[in-house]
C-alpha cells in the first residue's frame, strides 16, 4: 500500500456495514460504540434480507465477515430476553497479536482469513457487546438486593471470571487487529486518563455538640476504642470537622494533574448545611478551580420522579448551574428504567453501573459511552462514564496488601485499553482510624501514569 493510502487511513476511515434486517436498532447501537466511540472511525450501515452475517467492509475493498449466531436465532423484537439466550460458559480464541484472549459468549473460537482481502470469523462479537454493554442479562435475571441493586456475583461476568477485563474494548482491538490484517490500518484514537469522584453521603459529620457526643458514645461501646474517643473529642475541640476534606482533595487532585468531581447527596442533614456560608465557601472554590459538582440521586425509579426532579431543582437553586452530572446513592441502579428517569431529569452523564463487592468493568467498558433502552430499543441521550473502583470495595479485600495488588492490576488493565480510570473516594473515608491504612492506595491512584 503506498505511502499516501496509509496517511489516509491515520487520518480516518469509512466502513460499511452489512447485517440482516432484523434487531436493527440493537445491531446499530453495538456499532456506534465500538466503531465510533472507541475505534473512532465513520460508518454506515446497510440492513437487508439477504445478509445473514455482519459483514464490514473497507474503502481498500476488503471484508471482515463475523457470524450472527444469536440475533439469528432471535429475530423478533424482545425474544432474546429470557433466560435460554444467557450465553454457556465462555470459550476463548487466542490471537498473538491481541493482549488479552478473546472472550466467546456466542459463536465459535474459529477465524479463516480466506484471502488477502478477505476474513472469515466465527465468533459473535455483536451479540458479546450488545450483552454486557445493554445489561439485559439483569432485567431478566431480575435478583435485586434490599437496595434495589444487581449482585456481582449473579452476574455471568463475575461466574466467569471476566469481570476484570473490559470485554467490549477487547472486541474493538480484536476488531483492529483483523483490520491490519487487511491493509487497513485503524489508529488509536483515545489516551488513559482518571476521574476521580467523590460521593457527598454527609457534608460535615458534625451539626452540632450532640452529633460529637453521639460519635463519642459510638467509638467506647461499638469501637470500644478509648483513643479513637480522644481523638474525636480533640477533632471537636479544634473545630476540625473529620469530613471536611474538601482542601485536601482538591489539592491531592491538582498536584497530580486530576479533575475531581463532587456528587452531593440532598439529605435532611446535607440540606441544612449546603445553605451556609462555609458550604458555599466550598462550592465555589471547587468551580473556581476547574473541578466539578454533580447530583447523587438517593431514588432510582421512575415511581419516585418527582423526587429526583426536586433534587435536580436543588441543586440548580443552590449551585446556580445545570446538573449535568449523576451517580445514585448505595449505586442503587435498575436497568434500563434508571436511566430513563435520568433522562428525564436532564443529567447528561451518569457514574453508576459498578458492583460494589468487586473491582471491575459492568458493561465491558472503560470509557464513556452510550446507553440502550432495551425496552424501547433505542440509544438514550444519557451517556454512562462507568466507575471502575471504589474506595468501600477496597477494605472488602482479606488484606490491604491484596487490595493493593487487585487494584495495580486494574489500573493497568484500563490504561492498556486507553481507557478512563474512574475512581470514588468518599470525603469521609480519610478517618484516623477506620482509613488509615488504606489513604495511601488513594495518593498511588493519582500518581499512576
């Protein structure tokens, strides 16, 4: 290929698509995340009775042809949500070229490359994205906790042990490589970055005397710990709130070159507090410095709208900007009717499809990206920037040494994939006590590069 051809395709590439007409808006929508959202690339698509596979296909001529093995079986709307389409136990096709072993949820772990414009592979790479990046595994399953949230370990991802590897993003380089392959080469269009994020449950921990004394009788009788009593009465004395950590956050963030972000909570508590003049103080200089504030929704259903149409007016009152940004509180989470109450509300994008037991990627994902309503089969104007890690899950580990090592493992794995390291450290987990062992995991998330 000459010199000319190859800047042409650094620069940006067409790939038409070719499927059969049937799940057309499911088909769409795996496309427009791997092909424009990580690879980066244009496309169109071409749905019609007589393709039976997915069929991509160059500018230079060349095809890559990836079986349907599941929408096949599924043709008309809906029927794949049962429990008989939950993918078997995986298998596994290894490419050298590839970093990691190509998960097979439907399909077969066989490519042909037929000829030197030509591969013929027999994994369902579609059907694998739509499944993690839509979670409808989750509305069929339906097993929720008392929190209304989705189990790790009900998941197929965590039975699997595919948890800890961002499933989609290894399509899209599998996609890559195949590509190369056919003279066509797709270049890496995204950076690793981190979002660090933190979750306002309580602004202050103290109100008043009463709440101190309270947090006094707390560390005899529950932590049976004398000197942690000391201490709170010592923080108190000293008007040294154990929450207020917002100075210290921000200036962790700004000596590592972050973006911090505040989610806040509108609770009875936080209400009362937010209006004084040293929150204001805070949110000020949490904009005036370049960082952010989003709404951390304590409702997930579209039963209690109305509720979270008053937190989001809230907020725009109080902070005198549009809420843009969303994580729900305990990440309690339904698929798809959160994201519809979201929409509603405005939010543009949301944090919080994470499963708070285990570190790791939900959707199969590390960057932002678009969200699918299964039951109205269409893309949502919400985008998903999932959460990767978080400070709670950490202290679940055995050991701080393992914690440690799960964590490496994770940040590795997300700049491997040019992905965005998406981190929550709550203000309130920086306790003498209850953290002290664990802080120093938080100063090695933002000084990994």
């Amino acid at each position: 290929m000459s010199k000319h051809y190859d800047i042409l395709f650094l620069i940006r590439i067409m790939i038409h698509v070719y499927f059969h007409n049937s799940n057309v808006p499911e088909k769409s929508y795996v496309c427009k995340v791997i092909l424009s959202e990580i690879l980066g690339q244009t496309y169109t698509i071409h749905a019609a009775e007589q393709y039976s596979d997915y069929m991509f296909e160059f500018e230079n001529g060349a095809k890559i042809t990836f079986r349907d093995s599941f929408f096949s079986l599924y043709p008309e709307p809906y029927t794949y949500l049962c429990k008989q389409a939950l993918p078997k136990p995986p298998l596994f096709y290894t490419d050298s070229q590839c970093p990691d072993k190509i998960p097979v949820l439907y399909g077969k772990p066989t490519v042909t490359q037929q000829s030197e414009t030509s591969i013929k592979c027999d994994i369902d790479i579609i059907a694998a994205a739509f499944f993690m990046l839509s979670r409808w595994e989750e509305s069929v399953l339906n097993t929720y906790d008392s929190e209304g949230r989705f189990l790790a370990k009900e998941s197929y991802a965590y039975m699997y042990d595919l948890l800890k590897k961002p499933i989609v993003h290894i399509y899209a380089e599998f996609f890559r490589v195949l590509a190369q392959r056919m003279q066509v080469k797709i270049p890496i269009v995204h950076t690793f970055k981190k979002t660090i994020t933190h979750d306002i449950d309580y602004f202050l921990k103290w109100n008043s005397p009463l709440d101190a004394i309270k947090t006094c009788v707390g560390d005899i009788v529950k932590r049976k710990s004398l000197k942690q009593c000391f201490h709170t009465i010592a923080c108190f004395a000293c008007k040294k709130d154990p929450y207020d950590t917002y100075s210290k956050l921000l200036d962790l963030s700004e000596k590592h070159g972050c973006i911090s972000r505040f989610y806040l909570l509108f609770s009875k508590k936080n209400k009362q507090q937010f209006t004084s003049k040293y929150a204001q103080t805070v949110f000020s200089n949490i904009i005036k410095k370049g960082h952010e504030l989003g709404v951390h929704y304590n409702h997930y259903t579209l039963d209690a709208i109305n509720e979270m149409k008053r937190d989001t007016e809230y907020f725009e009152h109080v902070l005198q900007q549009k809420a843009v940004f969303s994580r729900q509180h305990f990440l309690r989470f339904q698929y798809p009717e959160t994201f519809q109450a979201l929409a509603i509300c405005g939010i543009q994008q949301d944090s919080s499809l994470y499963y708070r037991e285990i570190l790791g990627f939900r959707t199969g994902m590390c960057i932002q990206h678009s969200v699918f309503d299964i039951h109205l089969r269409t893309v949502l104007t919400i985008q998903e920037l999932p959460l990767l890690c978080m400070d709670v899950t950490l202290r679940n580990y055995p050991t701080v040494t393992q914690a440690e090592y799960e964590l490496h493992e994770l940040l590795h794995t997300t700049k491997q994939y040019q992905g965005n390291f998406v981190c929550l450290w709550h203000n309130s987990s920086f306790d003498e006590f209850e953290w002290k062992q664990y802080e120093y995991l938080y100063t090695k998330i933002l000084s990994f590069s």
